[in-house]
C-alpha cells in the first residue's frame, strides 16, 4: 500500500495538487486515533470479559491512496499477507511466548488470517467503491489462541481541478494481533483443516452473494469479473492449503503407524 504511481507523478510536478493532497491525506490519518481507540476498547474487553492475559503481538497500520478505478481487493490481500507473514511465519523473533518460550509454529495460520481479515472487510461492504467515505471494525477470533481486531476507513476525495470526473481512492486499515496463552491451552485441538474447511465454504458464500448482486445490477460487470477473480484465487489458495495439511496428516498417520 502507499501511493499510485500517477499519484506520486501529480505530487511531483503540482505544487498547488501537493497542499490539496496534504489536506485530502490529513483528513483520512485523522481516522487512525478514532480507530485505534476503538479497537484497543474492543481488545480489552474482550480480554478482561474472558479473564486471559493479553500478549500485544502486532499492531499498525496501513495507508494507501490511488485513482478508483485503479484500486482493487488485491491491494487489501497483499497488505494483509504483508501482516500475517510478520506474525505467523518461521523465525520472525516477533511471535508470542507460551511458558516463557517462543509458541511452536504458527504459520498454518498465515493465510487463515489473510483470508479471515479480507471476510471481515467485505461482511462490513468496505471492498465496495463508490461510497463518499465508509468505515467499521471487526474482532475476529483466528484460533489457537489468537485474535485480530481490525479497523478500516475508506474515503473518495474529488477536485476538478486536478482530477476532473476522476476519484481518488484513500484506505487506511488500522490492525492490532493479541494473544493469549491460558486460551491457547484451552483451544479445542480441531486441527488446522477444519479451519480452512470452513473457510472455503464461507469464501464460497461471498461469491454466491457476488453472483446475486450482479444478477440484481448492483455491480457492474467489470466490477464482477475482478471480484470474481479475486475470490476464486482465495478458494484455490484454501484448497492448496488444505491438500499440503492432508497430506502432513496422513505422514504423521504412516509415521504412528510403522512404531
């Protein structure tokens, strides 16, 4: 995420387009401490409701501005994969620790969690374009003691001045990843392929919704096809994961079965 390069182009030769942009840029950065609060309202609750100690494991946030019709769901996925990997991939230094020791690996999780941020988004309709300015938040439990919480504010800005009929598109997610050990012991041990089973029927889902807004002309059919796109690269991703847990299970299966 960051800026289109026909955005950093105008930055560059406009003078004038650079304090408009500052202004259009302040006013989306502003969202950051409203979601911010929100989300660390939404974490401690959560946590003193439930009585778990809380490990901070991640937490941030991400900008992105370019024209609308130049932005796509991609930019979410890759800046969540972006996050994820922080989080759940091997020899980070960056993990949480279960009895004072780094947590066994996690990164079966990592595009679990991808794919569980980009559900929220869309449940919330902030993959949508054409809104003057949309916003929300979502706790979603990953597993294993695991929990994201996840605020996101979009906003178009228009001049015609710079930009004639032209939006720009300006996203900001703000992220915060917790953890807590005492839930990590409690979690039921139902293995990371019933999570992604699930996963891929809820991704399945969304492209039914998909199907149903086009038939009802609520998106176009450009809007149709990229979003398509997106969500059967997501199902393939599942179905690849789900395939490489398979078949770890059935070596572990061979593995027991010949001591």
């Amino acid at each position: 995420m960051g800026r289109s390069k026909t955005i950093e182009r105008l930055l560059e030769e406009n003078e004038d387009f650079r304090v408009w942009f500052a202004a259009r840029e302040s006013e989306l950065h502003a969202q950051s401490a409203v979601l911010t609060a929100g989300l660390e309202a939404m974490a401690a609750d959560y946590y003193r409701t439930n009585t778990f100690t809380r490990q901070q494991v991640l937490s941030g946030s991400r900008s992105d501005f370019r024209h609308m019709e130049s932005w796509s769901p991609e930019l979410l996925r890759d800046a969540f994969q972006a996050v994820s990997a922080g989080i759940f991939s091997e020899n980070t230094g960056t993990g949480p620790l279960l009895n004072g020791r780094p947590l066994p690996s996690m990164k079966d999780l990592e595009l679990y969690a991808t794919g569980k941020a980009l559900e929220a988004v869309s449940g919330i309709s902030l993959m949508d374009g054409g809104k003057e300015m949309t916003s929300g938040t979502a706790h979603i439990a990953l597993g294993y003691g695991f929990h994201l919480f996840l605020g996101i504010s979009r906003r178009s800005f228009r001049s015609a001045a710079f930009l004639g009929n032209r939006d720009i598109d300006g996203s900001l997610f703000c992220f915060d990843v917790s953890f807590s050990e005492e839930e990590y012991l409690l979690y039921p041990q139902i293995g990371f392929q019933k999570l992604y089973t699930e996963a891929l029927a809820t991704a399945g889902k969304y492209t039914t919704r998909l199907l149903d807004d086009f038939g009802r002309d609520r998106i176009t059919t450009d809007e149709f096809e990229k979003r398509s796109v997106f969500w059967e690269k997501l199902m393939s991703d599942y179905r690849r994961k789900l395939e490489e847990l398979n078949r770890k299970h059935q070596k572990l299966l061979k593995e027991y079965s010949s001591l």
